[in-house]
C-alpha cells in the first residue's frame, strides 16, 4: 500500500515541480525514469530520500519532489463524470459530521473523489455503502480507489444500481449515520434515504443549480420526514501573497455546487412548524407547479419529466469515452502496483 507519510517509495505518486514552477506527478516504478527537454531523473534516485526534498536531473537541474495529497489526487485521478471538489468534499465532511466509525451512503459514485474523502473521515472501523447506476462509472471509481490505496478498501461495497432499488436491499432500515447524494435528482431518493437513516442521522445533497436545489428542498420538506433543511454554497478565493502585492487572485473557480444538508425526525414525528408552514400564504401549490414542473398541483395528472443531464447543464461522455477512461483507470491502479480492482 502507498505510504502517506516517511519516505518515498516505489508504487508513491510524486509530484516533481520544476525551477520554472512546473508540475509533473509520476508514480515510482522500479527501473523508472522521468525524462523532460531539461534532463533525466531516476526513480531510483527518489526512492529512500525524505518526502519534500530537492533533487537534481541529469544535467543539474533541480526539482521538489513531494507526495500529493489527498486534494491533489482527486484533482489529477482519471475521470468518468465530474468530480465534487476538495472544496466541497471539505465541507459534505463537516455539514454532514461525518465521524471515524460511520456508517455513511453514497449515490452515485462517479469517479470516486467524494468516495476516497469519506473513506478518509470514517476510518477502518466505519464503512461506505456506495451505489452507482452506470458500470463504467462504478469501475473508475474502483480503479481510482485501488490507485490510491493500493488495492480496494474492504470497508467500502460499491453496488452497481439506482440507489431507490439497491438500498433496502443492502442496508436495514434505520442503520444508517449519513446518506451524501450527488446525482442528477436527488429528490427521487429522499424516501429511501429516509427508511435507511438512523434517528437524527444526517442526509447531504450537493446539486449544481439552483433548480435542483429548491427541487430538492421541497421534497425534503414535503416528506415530512426531516428537519428544515439548511443550504449553502462554498466559494473559495485564493489570494496572492508575496511581499507588498498581497490581493485576491485574478481568477478563481465561481460556481461548483450547491449544498443541502436535513436531519431524520424520530418516526411520528412532526415538525411544529411544519404545520404553520401548511397555511401556505407566500406561494400556492400552482406556483410551486409552475417553478418546478415535475410537482404538480394536487389534483393534476404528473407532469412530464423535465430533468435530463443536458437541460441541468452537465456534459456527458459517450459510452466510447467512457470506456477509454475505465481502462485509465484500471491502468493507473497497475502502475501504481495496486491490487487488481
Ligand atoms: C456527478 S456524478 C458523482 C461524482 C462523485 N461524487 C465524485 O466525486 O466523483 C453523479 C453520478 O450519479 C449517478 N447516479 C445518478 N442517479 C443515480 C441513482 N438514482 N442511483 C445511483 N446512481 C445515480 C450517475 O450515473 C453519475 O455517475
């Protein structure tokens, strides 16, 4: 398994940052050489010495040679869909409290960013119960694991299906600490999660706009089940900071996701202000209807379904594309020795 901390050996990811500030993170094989137009470097020669130290290329050029971090890991693993942030992942740790011993959910698995920070926070006494609709998708997500870990966790099951089906199957009712949901409709999951979750147990959903938030807010509040939930977004600037030119950076990524965070009621339960809010004088169920159209007004026949990837603005890749980063995947857990996945 890949050390996190002592010194560098073979199957550790190391991140080599040139004189000019360039990067390039390459994983140390025996027999291994990084070669650039500046010089060659041995793996051999990074092998024994001191995470964070300076080494030099064949014609005397120096480079820092570091271990990545978690953060930087996920930000350079193959991908299949897109990732949640570090930014976020941060904060669906500490919205959600997710603590060393948890049981947690998670749907869907995507490339496994979010998958390889809750493995972190709940430790090898907790357990992730992760579910992924799409194979390709689930087989990224375990490559990049294996690649990280060394080989799969086995505290982690990853299911290949729609969480509404594959929950109850794999969870008992009420077990449950955490349920993270990052996917297309999260609202469609909120029952579910709801039978999975302990009393009090917390459920997180990140969605990117702000349809899908007041989508998911509603059903959270209309199922009775949960608290008022709580939404928030994280926007993080980096700033500059080198002697008297301290200022925010020129550029910064504005808009990642949203998230909204609701705690289980005790079953029977009812929220007093539930019942004040059923009065129902700052908007009507047709207004609801017309905001959100898949909620029709009591009475209504459904509505079509609105909600499609493209519509929401994500991109999607074609099953060829996929494929190609399943084998990346699976090829990056080899290079770094990892057990098959
Ligand atoms: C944006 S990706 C998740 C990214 C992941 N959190 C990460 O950090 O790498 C959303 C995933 O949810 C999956 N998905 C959507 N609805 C689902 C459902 N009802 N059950 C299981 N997976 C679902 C999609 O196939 C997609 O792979």
């Amino acid at each position: 398994m890949p050390a996190t901390s002592g010194p560098l050996g073979y199957g550790d990811r190391v991140k080599l940052t040139d004189p000019k500030g360039r990067l390039n993170t390459i994983t140390l094989v025996p027999g291994g050489e990084f070669h650039s137009h500046r010089g060659i470097i041995s793996h051999a020669d990074l092998v024994g010495i001191p995470d964070a130290s300076v080494v030099t290329n064949s014609n005397g050029e120096e480079y820092l040679a570091i271990r990545p971090l978690l953060s930087d890991f996920v930000m350079s693993m193959p991908r299949g869909a897109a990732i949640v942030y570090p930014k976020d992942a941060a904060q669906i740790l500490s919205l959600a409290d997710v603590f060393p011993g948890a049981r947690v959910v998670e749907a869907g698995v995507g490339s496994g960013a979010l998958s390889l920070h809750l493995l972190r926070a709940i430790g090898e006494s907790g357990e992730l119960f992760s579910f992924e609709r799409r194979e390709e998708f689930a087989d990224i997500a375990k490559g990049n694991a294996a690649a990280f870990a060394g080989r799969l966790p086995e505290n982690w099951t990853v299911t290949v299906g729609d969480l509404q089906e594959a929950l109850p199957e794999t969870c008992a009712a009420g077990t449950v600490d955490r349920v993270v949901l990052d996917m297309l409709a999260p609202w469609e999951c909120v029952d579910v999660a709801a039978e999975a979750l302990k009393p009090g147990g917390v459920v997180i959903c990140y969605v990117a706009t702000v349809t899908q938030l007041s989508r998911t807010a509603e059903e959270l509040q209309r199922s009775g089940l949960f608290t008022h939930p709580q939404s928030s977004e994280t926007m993080v600037r980096g700033w500059h900071v080198e002697g008297l030119a301290v200022r925010p950076d020129h550029r910064m990524v504005a808009h990642t996701g949203f998230l909204i965070t609701a705690r289980r009621l005790a079953p029977g339960t009812q929220l007093p202000d539930l019942k004040r809010r059923a009065s129902k004088t700052d908007f009507s169920d047709e207004d609801l209807a017309n905001w959100l159209p898949d909620m029709g007004a009591p009475g209504e026949s459904e509505r079509a379904n609105p909600w499609t990837p493209e519509r929401v603005g994500q991109p999607t890749k074609s099953d060829k594309v996929l494929r190609k980063k399943v084998r990346a995947a699976k090829q990056f857990a080899e290079d770094r020795g990892a057990e098959p996945a």
